[in-house]
C-alpha cells in the first residue's frame, strides 16, 4: 500500500455499466490530472458489478508510467452506489480525494472551486445545485428537480442536517477524514451522502457547501419514484442506526 500523497489528487468514480460514457469522461480527467501541478494524482474507477465492457474499457486507459495513474476495482455483484464509493474512498492515497459521477455531470476541472475551502480549513467541501441556481447550466425535466427539492428538504427535517443539496455527486474529502467517514459506513445505496454528512457533524468536521456547475444527462440511472422511494427509507434507517450508535471523537 502506498504512502498518502503530499500534493495528490484522488478521483473516485462508481461506475455501473458505463461502457459507453467512460471513455470520453477518463481521457477528460486523466488529461485534467496531468495538467495538474504537484501529484502524483491517481483516478479508482469502481466497476460495481457491470456485465458490458466497463472495466476493459478503464483497463485500455492503464500506462506503466505517468503523471496519472488510472485504478480498476472490479466487483462481480452489484452493490450499490454507497458500497462502490466507500470501496474506492478507501483506496485513495492522495492528500484529497473527489467523488464524480461517470457522467461527468459536473466536471472535473469544478474541484478547483472546492479546494480552497480545504486549503482554508474545511475539511469536506461539497458541491451543490441548491445554493445559486445559475451554476445549473442543462436543469433535469420539472418533475424531477421538483422531487430532488422535496427529498432535500426531507433530508433536513428528518436529519437537522444544514446542507441545501446533499445529493449533488461531487464531493470533496482531506485524506484525514476518508477513514472516518467512510469506514463504518452501512449505507450501500443513493442515500450514502446523507449517512457521510451526518458523520461529518457527529465528529465535529467542517462542511463547506459551494455551487458547482451541474449539467443534467438523461441518461441516469437514477429512478425517481423506486429509488426515491428507498432513498426515504435509508434516511430514515441511516437516523435510527446513527442514534444507537456509540458517538465517536473529534476526527484528526
């Protein structure tokens, strides 16, 4: 296992039959990474269980050597979004670590705009679509958006939690607080970002919450009424687990 990067980058990326988006969504980041000052950076795509060509296609952008080194975990059975986040969260040896989604939906270059906020005291910075609405640039249909409000002001009545888009995929992490944040996380499906913000609180971490440009892709595999209907139920669950849990220590 290598040491912690003193500059490095760490890009996490879950994936689930993205045989199609991945390629031009990795030659976008590994390019953006070697651009990239300090390093060395590193991308960990995990494969979570697809059954196209995923995982050959992370493997054709595999080089023995580089600015940027490209990382495959390939998992036969699919889990869920939380479980592939938290598997490639785990791996990430650089100072910080991002979350991205396959589509890119925020781009990569976006994480500028989240390490200050580090570099500053944060220790997790989020994007978010909730704080200034012109940072949206292709807004999902009507029904949809309108039901993502309604699950974020659920999240906050149910959870106290003072974050305006807790779903938003791009996530910035300092090395320091991966382990606590995601090591005892149960919460395998679309949910996990709740479970990682209530976390955060209970340890007496700073979240900073900053817009991002966001566009929307049709293409998403999120369902709004089946797995909004779980996501509710994990909420409730991730209270209720977190509840009887004994509460840990400030993080380092």
């Amino acid at each position: 296992m290598s040491p912690v990067s003193a500059s490095g980058l760490s890009v996490v990326i879950p994936v689930l039959n993205e045989e199609q988006r991945l390629p031009p969504t990795l030659e976008r980041i590994v390019a953006y990474l070697d651009r990239r000052p300090g390093g060395p950076n590193e991308v960990i795509v995990v494969d979570d269980g697809s059954v196209d060509q995923s995982s050959a296609v992370v493997r054709s952008f595999q080089r023995p050597a580089g600015p940027t080194s490209v990382v495959l975990v390939r998992v036969e059975a699919n889990r869920g979004k939380g479980a592939a986040v938290r598997d490639g969260m785990l791996r990430a040896r650089g100072a910080s670590a991002v979350m991205c989604d396959a589509d890119l939906s925020t781009p990569i270059e976006e994480v500028e705009r989240l390490e200050p906020r580090l570099a500053g005291g944060a220790h997790v910075a989020i994007g978010s679509r909730g704080i200034d609405a012109r940072t949206v640039e292709v807004h999902q249909p009507w029904l949809r958006e309108r039901l993502g409000r309604v699950f974020n002001g659920f999240v906050r009545l149910a959870t106290g939690l003072d974050v305006r888009d807790t779903q938003c995929g791009f996530k910035l992490f300092a090395a320091s607080c991966v382990a606590p944040l995601f090591g005892p996380l149960f919460t395998t499906g679309f949910a996990f970002d709740v479970e990682v913000l209530m976390r955060a609180r209970r340890l007496g971490l700073r979240v900073d919450e900053i817009p991002v440009v966001w566009r929307d892709d049709p293409r998403t595999k999120v369902s709004a009424g089946s797995d909004g209907a779980r996501m509710v139920r994990d909420v409730m669950r991730i209270r209720a687990r977190l509840a009887l849990e004994r509460p840990a220590g400030p993080a380092a």
